[in-house]
C-alpha cells in the first residue's frame, strides 16, 4: 500500500520489487535517514546474513555521511567567518585605484587565513597589507581576524613599516604563548610563522615605503609596462622574535601599478615557481581594460583549477597630487608668524575656492602653529592638501614630543588648543618621522570645487 501510495516509491513499484528492506542510518543514537533494500521477482526474503551485510553497509554510509555533514559545517562556518574579516567594501581614499580578488583553497583542509587591507592614512597616505597566515581552517581564520585587527590598530597610529612589523612580530609571540600552553600540541599557534608584506604609498611625495615579514615580493609595473619584482629585504616570518625588520623606499610614478600577493599563486600543481614567474610578468604585462580585468587575467595565467591554497591578490595603480593642490611654507621660530601662517592660509584657500574653509581652518592653523613653537623645536613646517572633498592641514617641528588633549581648569590662560582642533576637524593625530612629528588635521568639505 505504501508503495502504491507513496509519489516517491515511483523507483521501487519502477523496479518490479517484491521483497523490501529498510535500515536506518544511524550514528551514536542519532538517525540520518533509512535505506531502503529491494529485491526482485523471483527471489526469495531476506534472510539473516543479508541483513547483517546490509546493516554493516549503512553503519559505514551512516558515519561517511555525518563525517561529509560535520566537514561542510566547519567549511561553511571558517567561510563565513573568514568572509566577515576580510573587508567587505574598499574605503575611499583618493591615493590609488585598486582591485583585490580572495580564492579559498578547494582541499579538504578548509579555507585559509591569508588576507589583504587597505587603509587610509594621514596626509592622504594609503597602506596596504597582505598576509597569509599558517595552516586552514577555523584556528588559521581566527588568528587572522587577530593580526589584520592589530594591523589596523598600529597604522592608525601611524607606525612606521619596519616597527608595526616588529610590532606585529611580538604580537604573534604572545598569541603563540598564550595558544600553546592552552594547546601544547598547536604546531602553528598564535600565528608562528606567518608572513605579511606591509607598503604605504604617498601620492604627494609619488614615494612608497614597504617592508615585509617572509612575504613574497611585490611586483611593480611601470607605465611603460616594464614589470619588475621590488627589492625588499624579505625579514623573518612573524613569531621568530629578535630578528629586524627593514624598509625601503621606492618612487612610484603616476600610473604604476603595484601588485600585492599570497604565495597560492604560485603553488599550483602543473608548474615550477620559474614558469609560474614567467607567467605572472607577461600576465602583468598585456594590456587590460580595467584593474578588475588584470586581476582576472594573471588568475588565469596561473591557475587551471581551484588552487590547492589560498589566494589574495591586490592590484593598486598610483595616483598623485599634483602641486597645484599642496601648499607648504617654513615657519620661523617667532610668534609673529602665527600670524603670517593665518594670512598664508586663508591667501590660499581664496586660490582654491575654498573660502567658507577659512575660518575654521585657520584657527586650527593657529593653535598647532602656536603649540609647535611653544613645545616644539625648529624647523617648523606648514602644509595644506586639497584631496577631493577633504582639506588637510599639517603642522611638522622637529621635537619628538606627542601633544596630548587635557583638561584646561577655569583660570588657566592654555590648555585648550588641541581641544578646538579636536572640534572643529573631523579626525587629528600626530604622527612621528626620523626625527620630528606632523600634528595633522582632516576636515571634510562642503560643496568643495576641482
């Protein structure tokens, strides 16, 4: 009757069937479905051997299929989590045009925890960053999500390359230590070994500043279309300690690209790391509609197939600020020049058009002018940087002293000049060079013309 009645019996009434068996798929108490054994005309039931072979076939399907289940969870969880630490939207920033691309590995060792970010700075500086971290899976995507959050922390504050990395370095350490006394058998704990390759490009200066942790070298491709590796000093991976971390600087010009990567791209099975090169610079070097479509052509250069590791790949063409749009004057020690550094101010922003600017901006012109002849020492530099619809104003003195917001009591005559800045701009910091800082502030524009 079931057979009769039943629209998803059509394969066995199909079949003629005239004995049937039914097994259910069980693991550890838990039942995954039945499995149904017929038998044609002809044939006699069931009997006890049979049903013992057809029980010791589904316990074995019972287990391949929880095993299948378990495994597509924790792929589809490390995916999702994976895909909410990576960033989702590139931010705005005027410095570099970029395309990025993320491959998941397709072995059964799940996803990876290779990962790329872009990051405005100040003074309409933009880093960027890939790294790869050791191992797949959930554990390799957390301690991902752990460096890329400590990466962005340490531009913030305007680190220099070779010391977020030393930085970043003495992070691992300790996320090692605190991962491998909880898990002594971790062989990768806390991110040890690691690799990342750090680059701020400034498109005032037209220069870019990298370093790298083990990390495979950028690639840069002239606007002649000359493609070359960068020479820079590779470093330890991360989690070694002890070992130094140094940075170079390059000139970028207009229209250059520079291509960021893992090393998946080079690990596919039909070819050697020497062909894998070799395809990569023609790759990089045919012409392309797009950043997007570059992407795409070195990933089909290079990969027939799912690759057997992760992949990320960064594309940025630079940008630059032409000098119609920085202005930068040397101040004298003398606080007659605040006043000087008003009026260069406001001549200036008349020339840009940026009028309603003015007042603002030439208080907070003003209060750094004053504190940096004040507390700091000379030369003290000003520049203003019209990018888009953002108006920078940077103040440099040679002191290596951070300026720091306090609260001014009632009766006292200072105190309160990072205060105005901090309310009039929309973000300020400090950040510090070889010798000297830049104290900095960014306002947006309204109704900002060119």
């Amino acid at each position: 009757e079931w057979a009769a009645a039943d629209p998803g019996a059509a394969w066995l009434r199909a079949s003629g069937a005239r004995a049937l068996l039914a097994v259910p798929l069980l693991v550890q108490g838990s039942t995954l479905g039945v499995a149904l054994f017929g038998r044609r005309p002809g044939r006699g039931p069931f009997g006890p051997e049979e049903l013992r072979l057809a029980q010791e076939f589904t316990a074995r399907a019972a287990a391949g299929i929880r095993q299948a289940r378990s495994y597509t969870r924790a792929r589809t969880t490390t995916m999702a989590l994976q895909h909410s630490l990576l960033p989702h939207t590139l931010p705005e920033q005027a410095a570099l045009e970029i395309a990025t691309r993320y491959l998941p590995a397709a072995t059964r060792a799940g996803v990876g925890g290779d990962w790329f970010d872009v990051i405005p700075l100040s003074g309409a500086r933009v880093a960027l960053v890939v790294g790869d971290v050791v191992g797949h899976g959930i554990r390799a995507s957390a301690t991902m999500g752990r460096l890329r959050t400590a990466v962005r922390t340490l531009a913030d504050v305007d680190l220099p390359a070779d010391e977020l990395l030393t930085h970043l370095d003495d992070l691992v350490l300790r996320l090692a230590a605190d991962e491998g006394s909880a898990d002594p058998a971790a062989e990768t704990a806390g991110g040890i070994g690691t690799t990342c390759l750090y680059a701020v490009y400034d498109p005032v200066s037209r220069r870019c500043t990298l370093a790298r942790a083990g990390h495979p070298p950028p690639a840069v491709v002239s606007p002649d279309g000359a493609v070359r590796f960068l020479d820079v000093p590779a470093g330890p991976p991360l989690g070694l300690g002890g070992l130094p971390f140094e940075a170079i600087e390059t000139d970028l010009p207009e229209g250059s690209l520079l291509v960021l990567y893992t090393n998946g791209l080079f690990e596919a099975r039909e070819h050697d790391i020497d062909e894998a090169l070799d395809k990569m610079f023609a790759a990089l070097g045919r012409p392309a509609k797009s950043l997007d479509a570059l992407c795409d052509h070195v990933l089909t250069a290079l990969l027939s197939h799912r690759p057997d590791d992760d992949i990320a790949l960064l594309v940025a063409r630079t940008r630059v600020l032409h000098e119609d749009r920085v202005a930068a004057w040397e101040l004298r020690n003398d606080p007659t020049d605040v006043s000087r550094a008003r009026h260069l101010v406001h001549d200036q922003l008349t020339t840009w058009d940026l009028e309603e600017a003015a007042f603002p901006t030439e208080l907070m012109v003003s209060e750094l002018v004053t504190n940096a002849m004040r507390y700091g020492r000379p030369p003290i530099q000003l520049r203003l940087i019209h990018r888009d619809a953002t108006l920078i104003c940077e103040v440099y003195d040679s002191s290596g002293t951070t300026p720091h917001m306090r609260r001014a009591r009632i009766f006292d005559e200072g105190g309160r000049g990072l205060l105005l800045v901090a309310q009039l701009a929309d973000r300020w910091g400090t950040r510090h060079d070889r010798v000297g800082k830049t104290v900095w502030a960014e306002q947006s524009l309204s109704g900002a013309s060119g």
